[in-house]
C-alpha cells in the first residue's frame, strides 16, 4: 500500500502545474451555493451518467424556476423535464427529484437529512449519493467512490476490486479518516483530466512508478511486433 497523502499530493501538483483548475460540478455547487445541502442533493442526483457542464446548465435551470424542495414538490414533472433535459435519464430524474421533494418537505419539514441511514432511504439515492451529501453538503468524512474513484484506486492498486461498493469498503479501511472528505474532489478531477478512463494522459502524471496499469500497457506495447 503507498501513502495517499504523497498520492494526492502527486495529482494536485499535476493538475495545478498543467493548469487543469477547473472545479467538478460538485465542487463548484459547494462553493457557489453555500453547500446548500438540497441543491447538492439533486445535483448528485442528477450527476449520474452525465458530464458536468451538463449537470451544470440543468441544475441553474432548474432553480432559476424553482426556489427549493417546496417549489419542487408541487411542480409538474413535465415542466422539471424541460428544465433538466440537459443531463441523461432526464425522464426518470424528474420523477426522482419530485419524490425527493415531497419526502424531505412531509417527512424533514424542508431540510435534507444528514445520516447515510436517513439519505439511502430516498428514491434514487443509492451509497455515492449519499456520501456525496455528507461530504459535500456537511462535511462530514465519507468516500465517495464514483466511477473516477473506482477506476484510480485500481489503476494504483489501492484496491482490488470489481464493483465501486467492493472499492468503497476497501478504502474505508484503508484509508486514514483526515483524508476521506478531500479524497472524491482530487480523485474526480484528476479522473477528469489526467487519469482518463481511455488514453490517460499520463505524461503529466508522477504517479507512473506506482501505477500497475501504466505498467500493464507499457508491457503490452513492448509485445507488438513490429
Ligand atoms: S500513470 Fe497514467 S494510468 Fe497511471 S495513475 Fe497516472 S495517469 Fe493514471
């Protein structure tokens, strides 16, 4: 096992050194709206399977339209449709974010639930959501292990592992807790610049040494005949 405070060390003086600077969709909600823990809820949610500038443009729609959970749970789902149409599975993330609407306004009288018990219990939040509000709605320590997260920790052989749940267990313990809240933001970014799922670039990465995948291609390239 290699010490991650170096390996994250590593990533951000390469991605500051390249200037790849640009905040995830996550990182930029947190910053932007005062981590308020609804819009990061529905930001995560309507993350998945889809790129961040899109994730982006839906969620300005969405709450330039719409105040909150209270708006939102009133709202016609054809009307959240159009205003979210910019992320993928936008059909069923409207019915979702309604759900989720109605449950935290009956149920938590407004406000989004700060327990992993409490969040998995809403439609469509499954354990990255969940640990995506902890970490980036209440900063409370948790791994979001998302497909950059799963891929890296593989590719540096943190982990073992076939499923981002086998991976998530993995690093909870293996990794020290004072880097679990930074851990998703250095991972994402670095998955989204450098260490790409297809061709990383990693010509900017000092992380070769370590790198079992690096190591794999570098041998498979060696065995093509000329
Ligand atoms: S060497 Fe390449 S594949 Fe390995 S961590 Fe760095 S960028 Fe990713």
């Amino acid at each position: 096992m290699h010490d991650l405070s170096t390996i994250m060390d590593e990533m951000e003086h390469a991605l500051n050194t390249n200037n790849f600077l640009r905040l995830t969709a996550l990182e930029d909600l947190h910053k932007n709206e005062n981590g308020d823990p609804f819009k990061i809820l529905i930001g995560t949610i309507l993350s998945s399977r889809t790129r961040d500038e899109n994730t982006t443009k839906a969620l300005i729609k969405l709450f330039k339209r719409y105040k909150g959970a209270k708006d939102i749970s009133k709202a016609n789902p054809d009307d959240i449709k159009k205003e979210i149409s910019s992320v993928g599975f936008y059909n069923v993330k409207a019915i979702r974010i309604k759900e989720v609407a109605e449950i935290i306004e009956k149920k938590f009288h407004g406000l989004v639930p700060d327990s992993e018990e409490e969040l998995l219990k809403l439609p469509g939040v499954g354990r990255k959501t969940a640990n995506c509000v902890l970490v980036y709605a209440f900063q409370k320590s948790a791994i979001p292990v998302d497909t950059h997260v799963h891929r890296i920790s593989n590719r540096l052989s943190l982990v073992n592992t076939k499923t981002a749940q086998e991976t998530e267990k993995e690093l909870n313990n293996y990794v020290d807790k004072k880097h679990w809240i930074t851990l998703n933001s250095t991972f994402v970014r670095y998955g989204q610049n450098i260490c790409l799922p297809i061709n990383p670039k990693c010509r900017y990465c000092n992380l070769k040494k370590i790198c079992k995948y690096y190591h794999t291609e570098n041998e498979k390239k060696k065995n093509i005949p000329n």
